[in-house]
C-alpha cells in the first residue's frame, strides 16, 4: 500500500472507513451525555426550587429561637428574684422564729 499514490478516492475511503465512524461514535457519546446532562440540570432545578421554602421556614425558625432565647434569659432572672423573694420569706421566718425564743427566754429569765 506504500507504493500506492496518494489520491483525493483514498483519501476518502479512508476518511469514510476510518476517521467518520469514530467521529459519528464520539458524537453519539455527545448527545448521550448532553441527553444526561439536561436531565441533572432538571433535577438540581427542582431541587432549588424545594430549598427555597426549606430557607425560609429556617428564617423563621432561626427568629423564633431567637426570640425565645430572649425570653429565657428574662425567665431566668424573674426566677432568680423569685429565688431570691423564696429566701427572703425563708429568713423572715427564721428571725421571728428566734424572735419568739429570745421572748420566751426573757420572760423565763423574768421570773
């Protein structure tokens, strides 16, 4: 085949045996791929689209704890000065508990 010359009809026999099936395969391969990639791009759409409602049900929540929190912290205070009222009555009693002894030990001491 070397000493054949070169002609413009093997040139094309040898572009249609050789080179165009495997460019007509790698166009296939194209369109297959191209087909898939049409089809991931509908699916990253969708799901997008079902973020969009996830983001904002998340504002919201994240405002809510927000707001909650705040609340907790005057909770925790309006405890701590219950707490605080709860020992207080606690002393209270306690003093006219030894108010009342120290009576009775005067009038003993008294008599």
């Amino acid at each position: 085949m070397a000493d054949q010359p070169l002609t413009l009809a093997s040139l094309t026999r040898f572009h249609r045996e050789m080179i165009a099936p495997d460019f007509q395969r790698v166009i296939r391969q194209l369109e297959r791929l191209d087909s898939r990639l049409e089809e991931v791009h509908g699916k990253v759409d969708g799901l997008s689209s079902r973020f969009e409602p996830l983001e904002k049900d998340y504002r919201l929540l994240a405002a809510a704890v927000g707001e909650v929190e705040g609340r907790l912290v005057g909770l925790e205070g309006r405890i701590d000065q219950l707490a605080v009222r709860a020992e207080l009555e606690a002393l209270r009693d306690r003093v006219t508990a030894l108010q009342e002894q120290i009576h009775t030990l005067e009038r003993r001491l008294g008599d």
